[in-house]
C-alpha cells in the first residue's frame, strides 16, 4: 500500500463501448488523474485513455477533487475506489475541546471491509487520531498517476 499527495481531477470519458452482447452503447465513465492544471489534466487523460479505447471518445467533465491523498493497492484483486472521508482529532489547548476535521482520500481496495483494513494499515503508521467517518464505493474506473520520464543521459 503506498500513498502519494498530488492535484487530484476527476474526468468523465463519454464513448461508444462494445457490450457484451455485441451491441454499441453509448457510456459515460469516471477517471481520476493528477496533474498541475485543467488543461494539463484535459492532455494527460486523452493520452492515457487513448492507449484503452479505440474509436472517438470525450472529456464531457473535468473538474478538481478533494482528495488529500490517494492510496494504491499492491493486491491484484483491488479493482474498486472508495471515497473515503475521515475525521482527524484534536484537542484545543485552551478550551480542552474535541475538535475534528475531515480529510478525503481515495483507496484502491477489493471491498469495503478491504478498504477500510488499507486505511487502518497506512494511518496506523502515523500518530494522528483519527475516526473513519465514511466509505462509500465511487464509480472511478481507475486513476492515473504522474509518472515522470526519466532524463537520464547514457554514459
């Protein structure tokens, strides 16, 4: 499980898709990638989605997310995003007051049980007290991270 904080957009693809019954149908489906801008997002989720549909296809939404951090599965089985939001607690030294405030994350997991077992395993590394206040499966098909293209020069 590895997590890494970026800006986060949410892309919606609309295209023909082939059904299983061999019929085209018109879809609309929901991705996830970072980038530094929109228009950067718009580049980088026609190229990536490019490689997976062949024919024409739209970025009909685009739009920021909430998402403090995203955390990946290693499993193989891990084929859902869950919308996750926490509560993370505090006292106020002054008053002695509970204070929460949420925090959104994004998990890779292949239920819901499985997502909330990968956010116990990466928040259970830090110190901060927290209560899991909602998971709820999204539609996100996938997310796409920034890879960097190495520039390294042979020797």
């Amino acid at each position: 499980m590895k997590s890494r904080t970026a800006e986060w957009f949410e892309c919606k693809i609309r295209y023909e898709k082939i059904m299983e019954d061999g019929l085209p149908k018109k879809v609309t489906e929901t991705y996830t990638i970072d980038a530094l801008s929109f228009t950067e997002a718009e580049q980088r989720i026609t190229e990536e989605i490019s490689a997976y549909i062949s024919g024409e296809f739209e970025v009909t939404d685009l739009k920021k997310t909430a998402y403090k951090e995203i955390f990946f599965s290693e499993d193989d089985s891990a084929d859902k995003w869950y919308k996750c939001k926490l509560q993370f607690i505090t006292i106020d030294e002054k008053t002695d007051k509970e204070k929460r405030s949420n925090v959104n994350y994004l998990v890779n997991a292949s239920s819901l049980n499985q997502a909330v077992k990968n956010i116990d395993t990466v928040m259970g590394g830090t110190m901060i007290d927290y209560v899991i206040a909602s998971v709820a499966e999204s539609t996100i098909m996938d997310v796409f991270e920034y890879k960097s293209e190495s520039t390294e020069i042979p020797a």
